[in-house]
C-alpha cells in the first residue's frame, strides 16, 4: 500500500520500496534459484532509463516488450512504464510477426525488445539476481509514433487489446496512475503486506497477472513467484516449498485441481484468487474448504472491478462487491433496474477507462464516465454482483432466453466432466438452441457415447425444455484465450458448421 509522503507514480514507487526493502525479493523465478530484488529493480529501471534515453525513444514513445522469461520481462515493462514511455505488451506464444502487428495496430512504435534471438540474451548473468542489461534492445522501429497523445502527458502507460468478446479487439491505454489505483485497491483488499508470497503462472502480457500479480506485490512491498505455466504435477508440493500465501488463478487452473485432486493447498495459503471468467459453482464446490476471492474485472477497468471479501461466507453465483468502482444494472432502454433483476452491467470509476484509442467504440460510454461492460448480471440490495453471462453469448431460442452458464452448471455437475460450454447454433424456426461442448477430465478413460447419455438424462431431470441442449458433443479441448478462458466466438463457429 502507498505510505505516507509517497508520490503516487510508479518510478517513486519503485525507490520507495528499494529504500525500505533493499534486499528483499520482489520478484521469484518458480523453477530456479533467480530473485530480482527490490533494489535490483531499481537498479535496471535507472539502466534501462538510461538506454531508452540513449537511443532517443520519445517520452511517449512505444516500446514493445517481447520478452518470454517472465523476471526480465517484468524488469523491462516496468522500466518502461515508470520512465514514462508506453509499454506494449507482446504474446511471446504468437508468431515472431507479431510486434510489427502490434505497432501497425498503435500507428508505429519506437523500439522492440526481444528475447526471441539468441544474441539478444547477455550470457553470464550472475545466478541469484538479474542484470540490469539481461536484455538489450533488438530492434528499433522507424515508422511514426501513435497519432493519438496519452490521456496523461508525462505519465508510463501500457497499451493492451481486449479479447475481442464483443467484437474486433480495442486498443486501451491504462496510464500508471490507473494501474497504481487499480493496484492498490487490490492489495488493500486482500490485506497484502511485506510478508506475504503470492504465486503467479498467468501470462504477464495480460493485465490479471501485470496489475493483481506483479504492482499489487510491489505497492505492497511483498513477494511474487513466477512460473512460465501451470503445471498440475507436483502443484501443491511447489506451492508449499515457496511458502506460498496466495494464488492468481484463473478457473480452468481451478477446475483441474479441484477434480484432479487431492486437494493439499499449504496450510500458510490465506486465499485463492480466481478471475479472467466466471468460476462455475460446480468448481467453487468441489474446491471444499479452499479460501476463495472470486473477481471480475476487464481490461478497460485494468483487471479488478469486484471482489468477493476476504473471508466471507461464498455466494454461489456471485462475483462480490464493488472495489474501487461503482457497478449499476440497466435495462435496454437505459433505466436503472432495481436490485436483482439481470440487465446490462455498466462500471465508473478512477480505475475505468474513458475511452478507446482511436476514438473507437465510443457508443460503450456516456456522458457522465459510465462504461458498458458488455456483460449481464444483477446487483443485490446489499450490492452483491451476479453475472448471468455475456450479451453476445444469451441464446434466444424461440423467444426465451438462455443463459449458458445456467446449463454449464448442471453439466459440470457430473463427476467426469472438466469444463462445460454452451453456445447457440441458428435455427431456422427458433432463431437459435443451445449446443453444449464438454470437456473430460484429462487421464481418466471415458465412454463418450454413455456420458453423453448421462448429461442428456440430467439435463431433463433439471432444466426446463427449452433450456437443454439439443446436442451435447465431447471433446479433448476448445479454442483458449492465452490466460486459459475459451474463446467462445470460436466455439459458436464450431456450432455453426454441418
């Protein structure tokens, strides 16, 4: 959390820990004996200050970090951020093209760093600790910086592209004070401090792991363990060797420990953070006595926008309350339902955006800073949230609508299977029905044709007609966003075809 005097900038935030913690590890590598230290950090921000400063990247200038060691990736997007350039954030698990994808997408950027090319890597690095020049630049772009000029002149950002769950994907620029405030909300809810160790294997060029994971351990002066990926095989034993008090999660990570089992989480873990999708009741349950802090957030809101509190009694179907922002349900034609009821979920607050690059998608905001989530859900009287799904995901089958996460539920229910989802395929006569795809639990042999037969039997017992799938099909996977969140859009194209 911010202390008292401190500026809230991240390059004062950095020295303010390197102060105050020297010696302490900030960030862990998972699978080696690496730690990059408080004051490490603040020694690689000054040198690569000095780099960009050299080369002549502009304040502003974009600097595109395609970095797959997740220590020296960290070191480079912050050093960027906090000298007041522009981070662009590179999925390493893309093609090499696509940094000059990104810098198309932004109108040109500055420099690329990249650890891709063997040469780019300085050999010899002292083991215990990174060099400040680890990674040196590889690349440096010609073409024009952004057009459009920052929401805060003077300030680091981070430029990232949502999902795309509504459509082509949004450039959105997150200025450090966003993120700071973002960060610090996070840390204060989950009662962060210097002595706790949280555990991270969520890709850090997405804004869950770049916000909740790496700056709320900094503003809270503690320590982060990062791994490359998750890795179900030997989990808790990791988690106890690192003296692990907290996890960053996403629900496809939990639902392959819940059912996987056994369930053997340290006994110094305070809680289990879950976010980037909707974590079904089914998982919740099987989790047992697992402490749990579900969230939902997006990258518009710079990743948390509710959380369930420490501690608190669970409330299945719920995603907790309002932390730093405020949440408000409407109906279609703008009017604010009363609790309860499910609409369209808007957001305000000093950690939402107020627009898109570009000026695009401009009709997802009002006047007054209200942003459109895109999602549907509910507010309870005692400001609870609930989300019923996304809008472009209800099924509307002959004039009732479906929400998928209601079947999802109840297919979840059965033992065997691992993930559940529910999409629409078109109708000729009923505009659309649900299709729902299932996922086995991996290394246990299953008979396709009889669970099929089992879930199709459950659905009846449960669901109301118009409600159950037409066709429950069972695959080995399904199309995944980098975090682990299937892709839908790509599902109901599945559904689409003959």
């Amino acid at each position: 959390m911010q202390q008292a005097g401190e500026r809230p900038d991240l390059r004062s935030s950095i020295r303010a820990r390197a102060a105050q913690h020297g010696g302490r590890g900030f960030l862990e590598d998972a699978r080696s004996d690496r730690v990059l230290t408080y004051r490490a950090l603040d020694e690689a921000v000054d040198a690569w200050s000095s780099t960009l400063d050299a080369i002549g990247v502009p304040p502003s200038g974009a600097v595109l970090v395609d970095v797959g060691d997740p220590l020296s990736f960290a070191v480079v997007h912050l050093a960027a951020v906090a000298t007041g350039r522009r981070a662009v954030p590179v999925d390493t698990g893309q093609p090499a093209s696509e940094p000059d994808r990104l810098a198309a997408l932004i109108g040109g950027a500055s420099m690329v760093v990249s650890d891709r090319d063997e040469d780019a890597t300085v050999a010899g690095a002292p083991a215990g600790r990174i060099d400040p020049a680890t990674f040196l630049p590889t690349g440096v772009r010609d073409g024009d910086l952004p057009s459009e000029a920052p929401d805060a002149p003077g300030e680091g950002s981070v430029v990232l592209f949502t999902s795309g769950s509504t459509g082509t994907p949004k450039g959105v620029e997150l200025p450090e004070s966003q993120l700071l405030f973002v960060a610090r909300a996070v840390a204060q809810h989950n009662a962060l401090t210097p002595e706790d160790r949280g555990f991270n294997s969520l890709p850090l060029f997405h804004v869950n792991a770049e916000v909740v994971g790496v700056l709320a351990t900094l503003v809270s002066g503690a320590t982060l363990v990062l791994d490359r990926r998750f890795r179900r095989t030997g989990f808790w034993e990791l988690l106890a060797e690192r003296r692990i008090t907290w996890l960053n999660a996403v629900p496809a990570i939990l639902a392959v420990l819940a059912k996987t089992g056994p369930l053997d989480p340290p006994p110094g873990l305070r809680f289990v953070r879950s976010a980037s999708a909707p974590l079904p009741d089914p998982v919740r349950e099987a989790l047992g006595d697992v402490p749990l802090v579900v969230s939902w957030g997006m990258t518009e809101g710079a990743s948390q926008i509710t959380a369930t509190p420490l501690g608190a009694p669970a409330r299945p179907g719920t995603v907790g309350v309002p932390v730093g922002a405020e949440v408000e349900v409407r109906a279609e034609d703008g009017t604010v339902l009363p609790p309860d009821e499910v609409g369209a979920l808007w957001v305000r607050g000093a950690g939402i955006v107020r627009h898109y690059l570009f000026g695009r998608a401009s009709e997802r905001f009002d006047a007054d800073g209200w942003l459109s989530t895109g999602d549907l859900g509910s507010v309870s009287a005692d400001g609870w949230v609930s989300l019923a799904g996304r809008s472009d995901d209800v099924i509307n089958r002959g004039g009732e609508k479906v929400y998928p996460s209601e079947v999802e539920d109840v297919l979840l229910g059965d033992d065997r299977v691992l993930e559940a989802v529910v999409v629409g395929r078109p109708h000729d006569v009923l505009g659309a029905v649900p299709i729902a795809y299932v996922i086995p639990q991996p290394d246990v042999p299953v008979d396709a044709d009889a669970l099929v037969a089992d879930l199709t039997a459950r659905a009846e017992a449960v669901l109301t007609r118009f409600r159950r799938p037409v066709e429950i099909i069972v695959v080995p996977d399904l199309p995944r966003a980098p975090t682990g969140k299937v892709q839908r859009a790509k599902v109901r194209t599945m559904a689409e075809q003959p």
